[in-house]
C-alpha cells in the first residue's frame, strides 16, 4: 500500500489556504500536515521538523517575503520538498523563474477542484513511479516529463488533415525539410526530392506553415523574382 504523501501549505489568506486544505484531502493519498502564512512560520516549521512534508503548495504572493526570495530560500535549503505554485501571479517572468526552478507545476487563482485534483494525481503517480524503480525506460521517463502526451497530441492533430494532404506525403515533406541546410528550401527543391510536382509540394508546405511546422521566407537572388523559401 502506497504512502499518504504529507503536504504543506504556504498561504496568508486564511479563507483560501481553508479551501486549499479542503481541496488536497479531497483526493486520495494526500494529507494537509500545517497552513503557514508567513515566510518565517515555513522556514521554522520545515527547520523544526525532522519529517519534512513532501509537497509544499506554495504562493508568490507572503507578506514578508519579497518576490520569489522565499521559493528560492526553499529550492536551496529544502531542495528535495516538491513545489506547486498556487497563486494569482500571471506575469511570465514570475513563470519563467519558477519554472527554472524546478516547480512541478503553476497553478493560477482562483483555483478550480477539477485543474487541482489533476495535478495532484500525476503528482502521485510519478512519486511512486520513481520510488518503485532503480531505473526508467524512454517510455516511462515519457511519461514523466509529459513528452508522450505531446506526441499523442501531435498525432492527433495529424489525424485532422485537410482535404488534399495526406499523411505519407506530408511526412516526405517534413522528413526532407529537417535536412535544410540553413538556405532554405523552395517548392521546386522540395518536389524533385520527393518526386511530386511543385504545386503539390507548395500546397504541403504552405500547409505546414500554417500549423506552425515550418516558416517561410522570401529570398532576393541576383536575377529574377524573389523566391519563397521554406525551412523547418
């Protein structure tokens, strides 16, 4: 049986930090330890305890803390606590700092159970995930960084071609776009490679440009009119 995953909450709003709580025991294997509300409480009660929480759910926003200082403090002091942002602060350079920090995600307020709840059960699965093994296969180490859901994804929207592309042909066309040379490709270059008519291999890649697979640029020559060039 697997181990109730121990939780602290860092929150000065005594409502919100309430249903935070109420939101972490809502599902199975997660139990609220302590609500600190000040970045002094967190860092005496995680210095105070031998048995340290494995999660803290955190907030950007803490009353005598400026910025990010009390994330970082933790990143260094308690490195090995899991950290999930729960916080109304949208601005990117936030984001981005935590994210090179290590965060397991970045939940933005107000907080909905459903968006919770899923984060809180992939958080579960890879704990155990990596407790039960010595070593991970692609496949696992996929699942664990969220590449195998983008796949899918990717697969997906594959799926969902329009009239006139078809998948065989389109992956010709991205298999030789990713041999670019840095120059660029024009539409003639990419037919005669793939062995379909220029017209074919504009409509694949303007395809391809417009779900972002690939850019287009015009490029002037010496002579002659500017030509459309394609890379990935």
């Amino acid at each position: 049986m697997h181990e109730t995953i121990q939780v602290l909450i860092v929150e000065d709003d005594f409502r919100i930090a309430d249903i935070n709580r109420q939101f972490v025991e809502r599902v199975a294997g997660f139990t609220v330890l302590e609500i600190v509300k000040t970045s002094e409480e967190a860092l005496a009660y995680l210095r105070s305890h031998s048995a340290l929480p494995q999660l803290i759910l955190l907030d950007v926003y803490i009353p005598d803390s400026a910025g990010l200082s009390l994330f970082w403090k933790l990143r260094q002091e308690f490195n090995e606590i899991d950290v999930i942002m729960v916080t109304a602060a949208k601005e990117v350079v936030t984001i981005a700092e935590t994210l090179r920090g290590g965060i397991f995600d970045y939940i933005v307020k107000p907080v909905d159970f459903g968006r919770f709840e899923q984060t809180l059960k992939r958080y579960y699965d890879q704990t155990h995930l990596l407790a039960s093994r010595v070593e991970l296969d692609q496949s696992e180490i996929d699942r664990l960084t969220g590449s195998r859901r983008f796949h899918a994804l990717e697969k997906e929207n594959e799926g969902e071609l329009p009239k006139g592309i078809d998948q065989i042909t389109l992956d010709k066309i991205k298999d030789i776009l990713q041999m670019d040379d840095g120059l660029g490709m024009t539409a003639l270059e990419a037919a005669n490679k793939v062995g379909v008519s220029r017209s074919t291999a504009r409509r694949y890649l303007e395809y391809l440009v417009s779900i972002k697979k690939a850019d287009a640029q015009l490029k002037y020559g010496d002579i002659g009119r500017p030509e459309r060039k394609y890379s990935p």
